[in-house]
C-alpha cells in the first residue's frame, strides 16, 4: 500500500501455524518498517494449496465472463478465490490503517506465480477490499509483481542506482549496468517447500519462470516424524530442490543468485539441506538473502516498488526540490494518505 508518507504493500505469504500475509511500508527517508502480519483462514490455506500445484490458467468463457460482472454488480465478490482474497486484503488493510492512523489507497500486492491465480481475480480481490492497485495500468508498468521478483528486490538485487528518473533506470538496464541473472527462489514455510527459477535484471520487470511446489515436505511435516528420521526428511529436502535445478542446468543454464522466503528458511537446518544439494551450483558464490528477514522479503520489495509508482510518474522527470517539497507537506498534514 502507497502513501505520500508512507508505502505499505501486502503480499501473500506464509506465517508460523498458518498461512499470512504481511504489510511493509517504505517511508520517505528510505527506511522500511513491517508492519502487519495477517492471520489466514482455512479457507484461503485451502485455495493457496490447491492453487500451487495448477498447472494452467483457468479458462475463461462467455458464461464465467457473464457470471463474474453480474457477481460485482450485485456487490458480491466476483468468485469464490475473489471472497477469500478479499478476506485477508481487508484484514491487512485494518491493521495498517490503524499502525499508521491514517487512512489508505493504494496498493502493490504480490503473488507466487501460480498458472491458477489469475490476474484478474487479484485484481478484483483488491478492488472488493476497498482499495485500488498499483499494478493495474499496461506498459511499460508490469501488471503483476512476483513474489520472486519482489524478494530479489528487498534484498538490495536488481535495482537502479537512479530509481527516481525511469529513463535512466532503463539505460542502466540495457547497458549492462543491473546484471542479468538465472535466480532461484526457495520458499520454505510451515505448509510447503517450493522453488521458482527466474532470469532477472530489473527487478520490477514482469518475468516468467519456473516453479514447483511440494505440499508433504513443509515444516509441519518435519514435526511429525522422530529425531531418528530427521536426517532422512532434510535429505528429501536437498533432493527435491537438486532435482528442479538440474532440469534447469540441462539447459545450460547456472544459478547464479539465491533468494530464500518464508518464515522457516532462515533455519540453519534448511540452509545446510539447500548448500548440500546445491553444492555442484557453487551456493556458496551465491548472495542468500541475508539482507532482510524471508519472512519479510516479498513485501519489503514491493513497497520498494510502491514507493517507485508512486514518486516516478512515467514520462515524466521530477524536479530534486520536490523531495524538500514533499516532506514539509507531510510534516504539516497526514490525515490523508494517497495510496
């Protein structure tokens, strides 16, 4: 979520027992606080797991189309996965609002990309929360933030050295300044263990990748089994993300940065399960994401990426005077905040 003083932005996420989401906000001087951690439903563990493992997009006909504008115009979500998203959006919306006693707009949500999450559906999810998106305009804006993306960003990856000015961002990009990297994203929560493989340079450029995801090595599965067979699951661990990256490798193709998400993969279990399976890969060359919390990583970068919509007009280059500017107005009013 944006604002003129602070940029707080959702994204899904996973959290201790449960599925949650969280909330970061970038303020105006460059510090980023977290600032909400939302509880998730069974509901929407449910869609989230049964989302991960599509693959395809749904398909869209003349009846769903029908459906899904008859749903909104009734004031109901325009589906099922709409309501549930809905549901954790509005929770996430409250507790910002009332950390920032001020009210919000706008905002940036990231996703895992999943074939089955569809753009519209989160569009739509954002629009029933009371709130507008920052990602809903085309080029040369991206229309979706990947959580692998958003990630790579909120570990210091991926970005300009002159954000404020696009021209010159995009410069940067093509001349080789912001390297073009093969990134691997491991997600390792309570509910699952899951990979994504991008080539990345700008971070908040819209890239497709490669994921998987495996429900039956997530952290609560490691709480089931004795200590004797600890050893056994890590090594079920390391072998799943081998195998991915292998697949990638046939290619020709080198990891050449790793970014960890989820609450459970700072462990230095998992960290040692991943430098063993990836030992072939040269991890050790790789940059982990020491920099901020994984828990916290995806919506660290995007409110990197709102505070970005928001100061960087496209098209246009914004006097150095405006940041004095800014701060001075919202020193003196900050009932009102613009997302």
């Amino acid at each position: 979520m944006i604002a003129p003083s602070h940029d707080a932005s959702p994204v899904f996420q996973h959290q201790s027992e449960k599925l949650q989401a969280t909330a970061s906000v970038e303020h105006h001087n460059g510090t980023i606080d977290h600032i909400a951690l939302a509880p998730a439903t069974s509901e929407y563990t449910a869609l989230l797991t049964k989302l991960s493992l599509t693959t395809h997009s749904p398909s869209s006909n003349f009846v769903s189309r029908i459906r899904r504008r008859l749903n909104k115009r009734l004031g109901r979500p325009a589906t099922p996965a709409v309501g549930i998203l809905s549901t954790l959006l509005s929770t996430l919306h409250a507790s910002t609002e009332a950390h920032l006693s001020s009210s919000l707009d706008r905002v940036v949500v990231t996703t895992p990309q999943f074939p089955g999450l569809t753009r519209e559906d989160v569009q739509d999810a954002i629009e029933y929360s009371g709130l507008r998106s920052w990602l809903e305009y085309p080029l040369p804006y991206p229309t979706m933030l990947y959580a692998l993306n958003a990630a790579y960003a909120g570990n210091g990856r991926g970005l300009c050295k002159q954000w404020r000015d696009p021209y010159a961002c995009w410069e940067e990009a093509e001349e080789g300044e912001i390297p073009l990297e093969t990134v691997l994203g491991v997600t390792y929560t309570n509910e699952t263990l899951g990979a994504a493989i991008a080539r990345v340079g700008y971070a908040f450029e819209t890239t497709g990748d490669w994921h998987a995801v495996w429900p039956d090595l997530g952290w609560k599965e490691k709480r089931k089994i004795d200590e004797k067979e600890e050893d056994g699951y890590w090594r079920d661990v390391g072998m799943r993300v081998r195998s991915f990256v292998q697949e990638l490798e046939a290619k020709s193709r080198k990891i050449s940065a790793l970014v960890l998400m989820g609450e459970n993969a700072g462990m230095q279990e998992f960290q040692d399960a991943l430098k063993g399976a990836l030992a072939m890969s040269r991890v050790e060359d790789m940059q982990v994401s020491a920099a901020v919390d994984p828990t916290w990583a995806a919506s660290v970068g995007a409110a990197m990426y709102a505070r970005v919509r928001q100061e960087v007009p496209w098209n246009c280059r914004e006097p150095k005077r405006c940041d004095e500017i800014r701060m001075t107005v919202n020193g003196a009013d900050e009932s009102k905040i613009e997302l």
